[in-house]
C-alpha cells in the first residue's frame, strides 16, 4: 500500500463522538513509552502526524488520522501508566474498552510490545482480554533495532509461548523498527489486504 495522503481529523474522549460513515478503523495500542507514535508517523511517512514525547501518557485521547481517504488509523491511549492517578487510570481504561467493545468500525487492534522486554502480564492480560471479547487484533513488536535477529526472534518466541498455554490459535505477529523502517510494507499490506477483502463483500450486497 503507498500512503498518498494522511490527517488529523478529531481527539476524542467518547467513541460516540468519533467520525461517522462506514470507513474500516485500525487502532493502535500499547504500554506506556512502546513507541506508538514513532511507528505510526513511520507507516504514514510523516515526522508529526502523531506527536511523539519521552514522557509516558502522552496520548490521553482517541485520536483519529485519515488516511488515503478511505481509512482511518486510531492512536489510542496506552495503558500501564504507572505515573497516573488511580481515577486518571480508570478513566482510560474505560476510553479505552468502549472503544473496542463498542466501536462498530473498528476492523483491527495492532496491540505494540516493547521486544526488548520479556511477556508482561499486562499485556498478556490485556490479549487475553481481547480475546475473551472476540476483537480481531495483531501484535506488533517495535523497537527491534535496539538488538539482534536472534534476540528479537527469542522474544517473539517467548511470547507465542506463553500465550499457547491458553490459546488454541495465535494472532498475527509482525516485527517492526521505526529507526529502521522495518515492517513498514508488511503492515500496511496487511491492512491493505483486509480492505481489499471488506470491499469486495460489500460490492457483493450491492
């Protein structure tokens, strides 16, 4: 896919509140500081579409980007916030999970882990919790730059490990460096491919 044009169309704290229409939704998500920013200005070759910062919780809203006019790229609040308030932590864990239980348009979650780290339980948790609500996501391991091919491959392992201890079929994994524009074309074919397939379904009802 090539990324002829993306904006900033509106931030948000209700997902009743997010734009209308039928275009598919592919939201972004992950722990505080995983580098979601970094890679979503990667995906859409620009350096401040979403604003990037050093400090943890910078993104508090949902925030929508349209993209090649025919999609929307949702960056929403990370989760883990350790810093935050315990009423701050509930309210964006509530902007959060009626987003993704409610939000019709909303096609896919790309979950970003930190590779260098080994499986946290708040991901882990928060996977489970996908699944257990039947949302359709990915994970998308950043950072993998920051060391080797065996070393981000262990990490991927480990992961898929510990989630085959509780799942029969594992989602889709992409490893991915903003430094390094890696995984760059795998996602956005990948995202590409599921709108080929929702539009050719909807010219079928047509």
């Amino acid at each position: 896919m090539d990324i002829k044009s993306a904006e900033f169309i509106i931030s948000n704290t209700d997902f009743q509140k997010c734009p209308p229409g039928t275009m598919p939704e592919y939201a972004f998500i992950g722990r505080s500081n995983v580098g979601k920013s970094s890679l979503i200005n990667m995906l859409c070759n620009r350096k401040d579409l979403a604003m990037t910062s050093s400090k943890p919780g910078k993104t508090l809203l949902i925030n929508h980007f349209l993209i090649n006019n025919n999609w929307h790229l949702v960056d929403l609040p990370g989760y883990g916030y350790a810093s935050a308030g315990k009423k701050m932590r509930e309210q964006l864990k509530n902007i959060i999970e009626s987003y993704i239980l409610y939000r019709e348009q909303l096609t896919s979650v790309f979950l970003l882990i930190d590779s260098r780290h080994e499986p946290q339980t708040i991901d882990i948790d928060f996977m489970n919790w996908m699944g257990e609500n039947g949302v359709p996501f990915a994970i998308v391991f950043t950072k993998t730059d920051k060391m080797s091919g065996v070393q981000a491959r262990e990490s991927v392992k480990l992961y898929q490990e510990k989630l085959l201890e509780t799942w029969e079929e594992l989602p889709h994994v992409f490893t991915t460096s903003s430094e390094k524009r890696i995984g760059r074309d795998e996602l956005l074919n990948y995202i590409d491919g599921i709108n080929k397939t929702l539009n050719s379904e909807s010219s079928m009802f047509k």
